[in-house]
C-alpha cells in the first residue's frame, strides 16, 4: 500500500498540495526506499494548531508540527497535522522558503514515525542531521523552494 494525502485547510499562505504530495513521493519510496505507507498531510491555521495542541499534548499555544503515529510493524502510518503560520516565522528567522520549511517538517514528521525522536539533546542532534541531510538530498532532485509562497 502506498497512500498520500494532503489537504491544505488554511488560506493565509498558498501551499500546493499536489507538489508536496509529489515530493512526498520522492522522499518515501526514493530517498527513504519505504515500501508501504499511509499517510495524511494537513495543513491548517494557527488557531485550529492551538485547539490540536492543547487537546493532544496539553501544550499551550500554537506548534509548527503534530506527528500522530499509527505505524504498524509493517506499514508507516500516521498523520502530520502542520501550521504554515509558525513555519513562515521559522522560515524568516533561519533566512529559508517557506517551501523548503514545510518540507522540513514533513520530513521531521516521517522521522519522527520511522522512530526517530527529539527528547533529548543527543537524540534531538542525530534527528537534526537526518532531516538535513535528507532535506539536502531531496532540494537536489525537488523544487521545494516552490512548494508554497506567503
């Protein structure tokens, strides 16, 4: 099985859904050579971010990412729940696209469900390098600067 979806439910930046979902593609079944996957993608507001991460993490505030981790021993599943409002603020702060930021997240996310995690400072510098070096390799063979503008 090899199931995308990714829905852009926010309106305050323009995120195309078709070109994450096409990088998406290249980043599980070329890069990461990941043979079964489902797995959601959704876009959404500050506001929707906040009540997610309030409700799910008893965090306060709005968060760049959510992962929601369904995986089985044989299937990656699971659903990134992402906030183009914090990641445009990110985006400035490190000087990147938004493009390039989003899909920074996305790849944090299938870190993050593959079993990588960020709790501890050595943990959090191994995941790091795996999401830029992953995010290297795929700007190389994607366009990810155009996924998004805002």
């Amino acid at each position: 099985m090899k199931q995308l979806s990714v829905r852009n439910q926010q309106r305050r930046f323009s995120v195309s859904s078709r070109e994450v979902r096409k990088a998406m593609e290249l980043l599980l079944t070329d890069l990461l050579q990941i043979k079964a996957f489902d797995l959601s993608v959704l876009f959404v507001n500050e506001t929707r971010m906040t009540q997610l991460n309030q409700t799910h993490l008893q965090h306060e505030g709005p968060t760049d990412i959510i992962t929601f981790d369904y995986c089985t021993r044989a299937l990656l599943h699971g659903e990134l729940v992402i906030c183009p409002a914090i990641a445009s603020e990110h985006a400035r702060k490190y000087r990147a696209t938004l493009g390039r930021e989003l899909m920074r997240y996305v790849i944090h996310g299938v870190l993050h469900l593959q079993g990588f995690d960020d709790k501890t400072t050595a943990a959090r510098h191994k995941m790091k390098h795996e999401e830029n070096r992953l995010l290297q390799r795929l700007a190389r063979r994607f366009p990810v600067d155009s996924i998004a503008h805002g």
